[in-house]
C-alpha cells in the first residue's frame, strides 16, 4: 500500500490538533480527527474522528498457544465516526471521559492461510454503537515525557448488544505505569497492564445454527473435493471463535505497537490478558532547541534511546493467567518534539523480529491501534 497523511499541531496557538491520513493499495483506509479542543477551556475537551477501511486482517487463533502460521484472512469493510467528551481538571492530572463509536462494518470474504478465497457468507451491513467510561490518574512530572511518578488509565467498554446470536460483556481494562529517575536524567519505567471481558448475556451456543447463519456455504459453493475441505476448515476457525466469544468474551489483545511488540498487532487474545514489562530510557539531550524545517516547527526538547523487555499472557480462565506467557525486547530510539513523541523499536520475539515507527510512548491505553 502506499499513501499519505498531514497533521497541524497547536493550531491558532491553542491546543486543538487536526490530522488525516489516505491510503490505498492490498487494503484502503482514510482517516481524519480533531484532538483537544476545549469545549470549556482547561476543563472540558472534546476529539472527534472519522475512519473507513477494506482490510483482510490476520486472524490468529485464540489463546497464548496459537499457532502462528494457522491463520485466516476475513475480509472486512467497515466506517465508524468516533468522539469523546472529557472532563479534566488540574492540569490534566485527574480525567474522567465518555467515548462513543458509530459505524457499520460487513465481511466480504474470507480468505484461508494461502490466500484462497471464499465468498459464500452474509454481506449485509451490520450496524451499532459502543460506548466507554474510563479516565486517569497522572501524578507524573511531565504529561508527555515523565521521568518520575505514577500514571493509572482505566477503560470501561459498555455492552450495547444489537445482534442476540452474539453475547453482551464489558470489557475493563486496567494500566498502571510508574516512573523512577535514574542517573542524572534518565528514567526507568515499570508497566503492568490487565484487561478482562465480563460476559452478561450469552449469545449462540450452537454451531449448527451459527453455521446456518454465518457460515460460508461450503457445500452448496463447492463439490466435493480439496476446494470443499479447505472451505471447510476456515468456516471451522471463524465458527470456533465466535463460539469462543460468545461463551468468554474477548479482552484486549496483546501485540503490536503496545505490548510485546516484536508479535503482530492483536496477535493473542482471549477472555482476559495480562502484561507487564520494564523499559530504561537514556536521555542523551535534555534541552529546549527551536527548530524549523520548513513543514514542522516548534521546540525540540530531547533525543532518548530505550532498551526494553515485555511479557504477556492471555487466557479463558483466570488461573491460566500465570501458567504459560510470551516475551518480547529490543532497543528503541525517540524524538520528543513540540509535545509530541516520535519513536522507532526494533524488537525480538519467539516468533521474530519487528520494526515500528509510531507516535506516543509504548503502552498507552489510548492509542489508535489498541483503541476498541
């Protein structure tokens, strides 16, 4: 894929940002948001965002022990407009907020671990709304680049059930992080991250109905044969994991650019998930340094190199949680310009390496590809 984006900080000298993105290629997707404009100033903001996509995400299977190459490819399309009201007071250090997603989104094909399609399925829009309740507690130094204190974010995703074949849970997220200066001006940080999915109504227990329903139609699409068998065993892993949420619920997932990073984004998922990692943060410069290079200005204030090490599990049951886990680490290097952190890590896994340049510091709860 190829494609481009632009974003405007502080605009009008206030705090309000915009930024927009457009690509197109194997997948397509186009976004645009509004960040912290104050509805009230210093004390009520509100972000607002658009986002649509065609994409065949990797579905991994569920569970710690999945096989990395037992995978399947559904095709989705989808459109959501999300916003979020907060209130904050003392500098941001307390924050409490309301989220809402609205979209649509319907699956256009699934593809089996070689790329063969299969079409015969349901393409009808399936449309709905999510709600969160979360906030935080930053009694850290800095907002943006804290070398001492603690930070608790909380999240709260409301069950908002518009299909009766799927189940109704909340999902609650928990992440703490604590800062401890090191030397004259590094830090060292601790996180420990807990999500968990609270099923309140069950939904379709019985594959023959779910596959009557949701499935792909293998027999009526394909004589029997190889193309039948294939058919037929991606219908299983989609069916099986419907199952699975729908008796569980699903937490957050781990991988990505977050949590054990050298694992794909949303590698391991199950009814609950837990993490916890540590990171030294080198701190080479400590200065505020104006720069303008022509499409960006503002003040550089520091160059950082990180080394960090993660570990993660996920699990139905909450005994499972200490049994088995993943581990990731590497090296990082980051840029903190203007109040906005720009970082690079390279991280190894079991399952190889993995490379990132992303925005914001790792193991935010609010970050574009972790938010549900």
């Amino acid at each position: 894929a190829a494609g481009f984006g632009a974003s405007v900080l502080n605009m009008a000298d206030g705090d309000t940002d915009f930024t927009g993105y457009y690509v197109r290629g194997d997948f397509k997707a186009t976004g645009a948001a509004m960040l912290d404009y104050h509805v009230v100033p210093n004390r009520v903001l509100f972000d607002a965002g658009y986002n649509d996509y065609e994409v065949a995400a990797t579905q991994y299977n569920r569970g710690i022990d999945s096989d990395p190459d037992d995978v399947i490819f559904p095709k989705v399309e989808g459109r959501y407009l999300i916003s979020q009201m907060t209130l904050t007071f003392d500098q941001r250090r307390y924050e409490l907020f309301a989220r809402m997603i609205h979209g649509q989104n319907r699956l256009l094909e699934v593809l089996d671990k070689d790329g063969q399609a299969f079409s015969g399925i349901d393409k009808d829009w399936d449309a709905g709304n999510s709600y969160s309740l979360g906030g935080s507690l930053d009694l850290t130094d800095d907002r943006v680049d804290p070398r001492s204190g603690v930070r608790l974010e909380f999240n709260s995703r409301i069950p908002n059930g518009h299909n009766e074949d799927r189940s109704d849970y909340f999902v609650n997220d928990f992440n703490l992080t604590t800062y401890t200066p090191m030397r004259s001006q590094d830090t060292l940080a601790f996180n420990l991250f807990y999500s968990r999915a609270h099923v309140i109504r069950s939904g379709e227990s019985d594959y023959n109905i779910l596959q009557q329903r949701y499935g792909l139609d293998c027999v009526a699409k394909y004589p029997a044969g190889p193309d039948r068998v294939a058919c037929q065993s991606t219908e299983s892993k989609l069916l099986d994991n419907t199952l699975a949420n729908n008796k569980y619920g699903t937490a957050s997932p781990l991988g990505g650019t977050q949590r054990l990073r050298s694992f794909d984004n949303g590698r391991f998922y199950a009814g609950q998930a837990l993490s916890y990692g540590v990171e030294y943060r080198w701190n080479l410069t400590d200065e505020r340094t104006p720069f303008d290079f022509y499409i960006a200005k503002g003040i550089r204030t520091g160059v950082q190199l990180a080394a960090f090490w993660e570990r993660g599990v996920v699990a139905d049951e909450f005994s499972q949680l200490f049994k088995d886990g993943r581990e990731s680490y590497g090296i990082g290097a980051r840029l903190i310009l203007s109040g906005v952190i720009i970082r690079f890590d390279l991280a190894q896994g079991p399952e190889g390496a993995q490379s990132q340049l992303f925005i914001t510091y790792p193991w935010s709860m609010f970050s574009v590809d972790s938010a549900g």
